[in-house]
C-alpha cells in the first residue's frame, strides 16, 4: 500500500488468480495484508467496498490483526528467514499510509522473538532479518502501554512520561531500555539494541534490520552494530528529503545536519559500513532548489543503493488531505532519472559525462 503501483499489482495478481478460478480450477482467493488493515480501519466502510468492486473474485478479505504474530510464514529458503518483531507506526509522516493500514506500533514478545530465532539456528537457518516499520522503537509499547505512547504525542506537558519512568526502573535488570527521540520533542524506552545483541550473539552468520528512523537511531545501537561483526554492515536509513522544509512538511523530525551527523558516527564507530536509503521526488510543492538540496545530499553521503519513489497521494494520509500534487509527471520522472543514475547507476553517469542533475 506505500505506493499506488504495488496496490495496482496487487489488483492485476488477483485477477489473473480469477481468471484461473473460472476456469475450473479449485482456489479460494484470501488477501490480507495493508489493504485489508485500511478497509478494516475506515469506518464508512467505503474502501472495503471499493475492494470489493475492484477485486470481485476475492473470496474473503482477511484483516492483517487476525494474523497476528501467532502464524509462522511459510518459508521458501532454508538458509535466511524475516522475522517480524513488531507490527504497526507510530510516527505518521505525512506521504505514508503505514499507520492508516497497519495502525498503531505493536512489539511482539522479547522472549518469543528469541524463541523463534533459536528456532531457525536449530533448523540450520544462517541469515535472520529482524522486521518491523521502525525497529528502532521496538519494546516501547511493551515498556509504556501502546496507548500511552499516543496519550504522550497527544496531550503536550502532559506529566504521563514522568509517572512512567518510575515503572521502566522497576523492570528486572536484565531489560536495559534504551531512550530515543520519538517524534523529536519526547523521549521514549526502546529495547531493540538489546534484542539485536542477543539475536547477534546467538552466533548466526548474518543477522540484518529493517527499517531504522534517522532520528531514533540510538548510539547504543550503534555500540551494538560496532561490536557485533555479525550484524550487518549495510544499513538502511530512509533521508525522504534532503531538503530541510521538505522534511518539515513530510512530518519527519530530523533535519539534513543531523542526519548527516549520524552518517558520520556510524562511519566512525563502523568504518565498514554502507548505507542506503529511500527518497521521495516530487512530494507537494517540492521546488527545483529543494530538489538539488537533496541531489547534493545524496554526492556528499554517497548511498550504496537508493529505492527512489515518485510522490503519489495515498488515501487517509495528511499529505493527501491537505496538500496538492503539485509537481507534474515529467518533473518526477526527471528528478526520479537524475537521482536514480546519480545513485543506483555510477557507472552510467560517468559514461555520460553527467556531473550534476539535469
Ligand atoms: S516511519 Fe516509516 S512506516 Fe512510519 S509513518 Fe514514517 S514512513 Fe511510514
């Protein structure tokens, strides 16, 4: 659901699956996932209806809460699993459909997440990558209530976090939470440099994380990642923007010298390390300067590999409710060309001759 083209081949999968269903063969169609999240969540039950009409073979739409944590995936490979160890963002940056689908931030169990790890390294699993929307605030719903985490973002002065503090010091010690911004003006307990310390030092090959919020990125975390010489050294930090006011508007609480200050601790501490990211080009009223702020972010930090999107308004999001899609289509696509040759195709900027976006 985070972009318009995944719905749509969502859409094209199920038809073609239809298709086979009419011509006799015996399959029950069940979708699930974030499309079902969003129709479960909007109350005038328009968009379930809207699926319907778009997907009329589906035989039954599955809300993603009914799968829980409880159901172990099926596997294809016996050498690297995805282990989800929480569902759901609390952060809701303006573009993202993510807390609209799969709502609030939920952390599944500390010792079933190890449990499970434990599991595959028995089963001769040697890559295990541990997933959630921001796997930097894992715990913290464990540690505060997850309701209690909105009643902070909700009510400002509210005295909730001091009271909380006092229950994070009554944990048994061996829980050490780490504090991290949450959405840049509070503090919050996450337990995920712990939890990947322990997954790490069960001994697999290679342990990995997904997704990681710049501003919450923690140097206990990056302690963990330097110790560790299992964890991965390619790290994924979404930037959006390298445009200060731009991030302002895409409600995401860092600005560019800070990012750029936790690229270089991560080199610093893990001078091994690799990143790569996730860019929007084109989101509303994004300028010509502020495009080339984040081209020229992009040559300094020097990305491994970038997943570049072109904005699109996804339904429930502030973004789409409150600002015009503003930049045209041709506008995207060059932006979207300049950045992607610049990042993910070295080598044919250099053969062009192209130094810097068109
Ligand atoms: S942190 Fe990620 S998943 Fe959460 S709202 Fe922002 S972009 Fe979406």
């Amino acid at each position: 659901m985070v972009k318009q083209q995944a719905e749509h081949r969502v859409y094209s999968l199920v038809h073609n699956l239809g298709e086979r269903k009419r011509q006799g063969e015996a399959l029950k169609i069940v979708v699930t996932g974030c499309m079902i999240g969003a129709a479960a969540r909007d109350k005038t039950g328009h968009y379930l209806r809207l699926l319907r009409d778009r997907m009329p073979e589906v035989d039954e739409f599955m809300p993603i809460e009914e799968i829980g944590f409880d159901h172990a995936p099926l596997r294809t490979s016996h050498r690297e699993a995805w282990v989800p160890i929480s569902n759901g963002c609390n952060n809701f940056c303006t573009f993202c459909i993510v807390p609209f689908t799969r709502g609030r931030e939920i952390s599944r169990p500390y010792n079933e997440i190890l449990e499970e790890c434990i599991d595959l390294l028995q089963k001769g699993y040697t890559k295990v990558t541990l997933l959630g929307q921001n796997v930097n605030s894992y715990g913290a719903d464990l540690l505060l209530g997850a309701e209690n985490i909105q009643v902070l973002r909700d009510i400002p002065g509210s005295d909730y976090f001091t009271k909380q503090k006092r229950s994070i010091k009554e944990l048994p010690t061996r829980y050490k939470p780490t504090m991290v911004k949450h959405l840049g003006k509070l503090r919050i307990p996450t337990l995920f440099p712990q939890l990947l310390r322990d997954v790490a030092q069960l001994r697999f090959e290679q342990v990995d994380f997904l997704s990681s919020n710049p501003w919450d990125f923690s140097d206990d975390l990056i302690k963990t990642i330097a110790q560790n010489k299992n964890i991965s050294r390619v790290i994924h930090l979404p930037l959006q923007s390298g445009d200060d006011d731009v991030l302002r508007k895409m409600n995401r609480w860092y600005t560019t010298e800070e990012y750029f200050d936790l690229v270089n601790k991560l080199r610093r501490y893990v001078p091994d390390v690799t990143l790569t990211t996730d860019i929007i080009v084109g989101f509303p009223d994004e300028t010509e300067d502020q495009y080339q702020n984040t081209y020229k972010f992009c040559e300094k930090v020097k990305y491994r590999k970038a997943y570049i999107s072109q904005y699109s308004p996804r339904p429930f999001t502030a973004a789409s409710k409150m600002l015009q899609d503003t930049v045209d289509h041709a506008t995207k696509e060059r932006r979207w060309k300049s950045l992607d040759t610049l990042i993910n195709k070295p080598s044919l900027r250099s053969m062009a001759g192209i130094h810097k976006a068109i």
